[in-house]
C-alpha cells in the first residue's frame, strides 16, 4: 500500500469518524440534549467501558450465531444456487416458491422458531440462516445461468456431460457471483441474529439493549449501536477480503468479455 | 489446381437436409434441403446473408442440433450427437478468463476421451503439446498470459488452439476474425492458412467476408435468405500456397464479384 492509498482507505474514513463523533458531541453539548433522548459520544464511551464486561459477553453470542447462521447458509444457499441453475425445469419450480418465501418478513417467523426451539441462541441462528441464504443461491443461479452459449456449444460437441460443463465453466464462473453475495448474506445474517434477540433470547446484543432500553439506561442501548456497527464492518470487511482473494481473477480480468 | 477434391473421400455428407428449431407450427426452419459434401482435407467456406442458417448449419454437421429431414454422416456413419472429431471456435474467443492462455488450450484434454482418462499422468506432455501448437500460431512465450493480457488478435489464436489440441477431424471457425481489425484479420488468414497446410485438418470456416473465403478455401458456399439454401457451388482454382498478394489479382476479383452478386442485397 503506497502513502496516497493509505491516506484515502485508512486515514480518510478514520477522520471523516472523528469529524462526525465531534459533531454529535458538540450538538449533544450545545442543546444541552437530555441523556435519555440522545446521549453524547463521550456518555457512549463512558457506558461501553463501564459495562465492558456483559458487553463483550453479549457481542460474542451475537457474533457466534450470526457465523454460524451464515456458515449454514452459504452451504446451503450454494448448493440450492448449483440446484437451480442446472435445470430449467428445477429454477421453474423452486423460484417462485423462494421468491414468495423470501419476502415473508423473519421477524415474523421467529416467534414460531422461539415455540419450536425455545428461548435460546437455536432461534437467532436459524433466523440468520433463512434470512441470508437467499442471496447466495440467487447469485450463484445467476453466475451459471451467464455461461455463454457458444462455449457450452464447444464443450458438448466435445462429448463433454453436465457436470462436466458446471465443474469446468459453470462453477468458477459462478464463484465471483458467490463471493459477491457473501458480503450482502453476511450483513443480513447479521440484522437476522440481531432481531431474533430482540424478539426473544436470553443473551446477545440485542437482548442487552432490548433490557437497557426497558430501565431506561440509553448510553447502553448507544454503546450496544456502536458494537454492532463495528462488528457489521468487521464481519462485512472479512468476507470482501475473502472475495477479492479467491476472485482476483474476475477484477482484473474484468475488461476481458 | 493445387486440391483435386474429387480424388479425396467424402469426411461429410450431407443430402437433402433440412434443419428447425423448435416443433409445430412456431418452428423455425433455418435450413433447407441442403446437400454438400466435404472430403477430408478440404478448407470449404460458407457465406451468405446474416441470419441465413451458416451457424445453423455448423451446429447440425457437429451433432450438436438434429436434423428434421435428409440424411447426414460424418466418416460414413449417422450423426446422431455431438462428433467428437470436431473442434469449434466462434468470433468470441470464449476464453476462459481465470485460466492461462495455456490451461485454457489443455482443456479440450480435460473433457475428451481417451485424453482425459490420462490428463493427470501426461499432463507435462500434453502441456508441452499445447506450447508447440501455440508456438505454430505465434503465441509462443504467451502460455503463461491469461486472456485479459492478449490483444483481440492473440485470444483468436489461443481460441483456435485450443479448437485443435485434441486433433479433431473437422475444424469449425463461425465468424472467427470478425470483430477483428482488416490488418490482423489478414495475419490470421495467414496463420490459419498455415495450420491447415500443415495439419491437413478439414476445415469449415462460415463468414461474411467474401475475400476472406475466397482466399483461404478450396470451395466456397454461398446461401440464400432464410431459410438457408446452398444457391452456389464455387471451387476457388487458385493455386496454393496461396499469398496474400494474390487478393489483388485480377481472378481473384473476379470470383468475389461473381459470389457478390449472388449473395445480392445493396449495390
Ligand atoms: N436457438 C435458436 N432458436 C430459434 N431460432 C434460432 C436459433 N438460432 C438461430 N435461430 C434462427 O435461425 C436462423 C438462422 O440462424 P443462424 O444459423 O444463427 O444464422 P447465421 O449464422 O447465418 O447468421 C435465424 O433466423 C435465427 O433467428
Ligand atoms: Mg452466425
């Protein structure tokens, strides 16, 4: 990384941070904004050392279901993806359905995942799980469904099977497509984690503010915000380093047809 | 004349074939009662207007869509699927973009038997195979580029390569210097000249580009309208080893007119 890349992707978004945080400080400070409204930055701060402790016990769990809701996912989701974009007659069939069970809202479901599961971290997982997996499948469906004709022409007259095609173009043309979706499936695994605690848990971030919220300690319900939108950059920066690794490929060769 | 096609065995036959996509009354009839026949080792060409049936017509006589009436063999027996003895490359060199210039050559091997049965344990040899045939087309040095470090011309080269690693029967070029510019398209007439020459692989190239037929092949088709027909039958009596000098001729200009005003269309 040379001094100018590092000046626009690290120093740039780090004071546009510290402009932003000073700002609301200087609001809070200046309207004299009571605490239970909107509390300022240094309140945040006080709150999210003095409660560090059950903070940080409470991130991991929401961190913890949020992978492995998104780990499920993206198994599930490629395999259905690979499913869909092998046969027509099989993407006839499947998509409507996913297209309708995509758009029922999960908080909705949770309620039925809490009576069938109880109160627990199985309900914020698969909330996760079925929030996430959509996006995956439907790029990864996409990816195979751009293989150009005439190559598939080429390889058939070579004798070349089904699974010949996906294994040798469909699939690592897909990949790109996959790795893509990984970043959106990772932020809405995330939200779905997140809701579920809210809903209903008995540990996870969610749950602390949802409690926070009820005794009125607003700073905490802050500091809980601050976490998760750290933990959102985190989980999301993870997953575009896994993509632009394992799809060097696709970037650069992005002006190749 | 330097090719006596009469004297060579018919590799394709095709008589009386008609070809449609799709059934019943929303059929497509793409190609009419087309009879011809290519022996082994001829360079044949086929032109005619756009959406006539020329790229039709390749997929039929490769396996790769049946025909609805006629009858067609390849080496004396009935196509009935793909033709294996076939290699294909199209305007788009269709390369694959996250493999090298050399790995994108190898993979007919990986697909066709009985190469690749073996692909694993001969593999230093064929890829050594594969850098000799990218050598004979100019590429040599080029092996290890992936397609997006190649210029147009260079990904045509790598695309025919990879269309004869397997040392198919029939080579079938759909328009392959189309979205080329004139002077590197005239390279790859030479290029391909010479590959065939050497390998004495039959060819069937389809364009558009009426000097490019009359320059590479022995005989030239010219189809009508849709659905395709074949209306002319014209064997190119220039001597070979041709030179691209020879395009400025006048019998070469003469058969070029003549298939010109066959083809019809705008003056
Ligand atoms: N897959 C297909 N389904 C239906 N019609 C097709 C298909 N491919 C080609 N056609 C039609 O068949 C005719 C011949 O097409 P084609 O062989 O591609 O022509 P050319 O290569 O000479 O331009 C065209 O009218 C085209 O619209
Ligand atoms: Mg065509």
């Amino acid at each position: 990384m040379d001094r100018r890349e590092f000046a626009l992707t690290v120093i740039s978004p780090a004071a546009f941070t510290a402009v932003l945080f000073l700002l609301w400080e200087l609001v809070c400070k200046v309207f004299a904004v009571p605490l239970t409204i909107l509390p300022a930055p240094s309140d945040v701060f006080a709150a999210l050392w003095q409660y560090r402790a059950p903070i940080v016990d409470n991130a991991w769990v929401t961190l913890w279901t949020t992978v492995a809701g998104f780990l499920i996912a993206t198994v599930f989701g490629l395999a259905l993806g690979i499913a869909i974009g092998w046969h027509r007659a099989i993407y006839a069939g499947i998509y409507p359905v996913l297209v309708g069970f995509n758009s029922i809202p999960k908080v909705a479901v949770v309620p039925v995942l809490i009576l069938w599961f109880g109160i627990g971290e199985v309900p914020a997982v698969l909330t996760a799980f079925l929030i996430s997996f959509f996006p995956i499948a439907v790029n990864v469906a996409t990816g195979l469904a751009t293989t150009e004709p005439e190559l598939e022409d080429v390889l058939r007259a070579l004798g070349a099977s089904k699974l010949d095609i996906m294994k040798k173009v469909g699939i690592p043309r897909s990949l790109p497509y996959f790795f893509g979706s990984l970043k959106v499936a990772i932020t809405l695994a995330f939200v779905g984690a997140v809701v579920s605690e809210t809903v209903g848990a008995n540990k996870g971030l969610g749950k602390l503010m949802l409690d926070a919220q009820a005794s009125f300690q607003v700073p905490i319900v802050f500091a809980g915000l601050l976490v998760l939108a750290v933990l959102g950059i985190l989980l999301y920066a993870a997953t575009a380093i896994i993509e632009t690794r394992f799809t060097g490929w696709a970037f650069r060769g992005g002006a190749n047809r | 004349m330097a090719v006596g096609s009469t004297a060579l065995s018919a590799l394709v036959k095709l008589d009386r074939v008609s070809m449609a996509y799709g059934r019943g009354a929303t059929a497509v009839r793409a190609i009419e009662e087309v009879s011809l026949e290519i022996a082994h080792g001829e360079f044949i060409a086929v032109v005619g207007p756009s959406g006539c049936g020329k790229s039709s017509l390749m997929k039929l006589i490769s396996g790769l869509h049946p025909p609805l009436a006629g009858a067609l063999t390849v080496e004396g027996r009935p196509v009935r699927g793909p033709v294996k003895s076939v290699g294909m490359a199209f305007q788009n060199s269709n390369l694959l973009p996250w493999r090298s210039a050399l790995d994108n050559v190898l993979l007919p091997l990986e697909i066709v038997r009985p190469y690749r049965d073996e692909f694993r344990s001969n593999r230093k040899q064929y890829a050594q195979k594969a850098e000799e045939l990218l050598g004979s087309v100019g590429l040599a040095g080029f092996a290890k580029k992936f397609p997006w470090e190649l210029s147009g011309g260079m990904q045509q080269r790598a695309s025919i390569c990879r269309a004869l690693i397997h040392e198919p029967e029939i080579l079938m070029l759909d328009e392959p210097f189309g979205a080329l510019d004139a002077f590197t398209r005239e390279e790859l007439w030479c290029t391909l000249r010479d590959l065939q020459a050497a390998r004495k692989v039959t060819v069937m190239l389809v364009t558009h580009d009426l000097r490019e037929a009359v320059f590479l092949a022995d005989t030239v088709y010219v189809m009508s309208n849709r659905p395709g027909r074949i209306v002319k039958r014209c064997a190119v009596d220039i001597a070979r080893p041709r030179d691209l000098d020879v395009t400025y001729t006048q019998p070469f200009q003469d058969i070029v007119h003549e298939l010109r005003a066959l083809i019809g269309g705008r003056h």
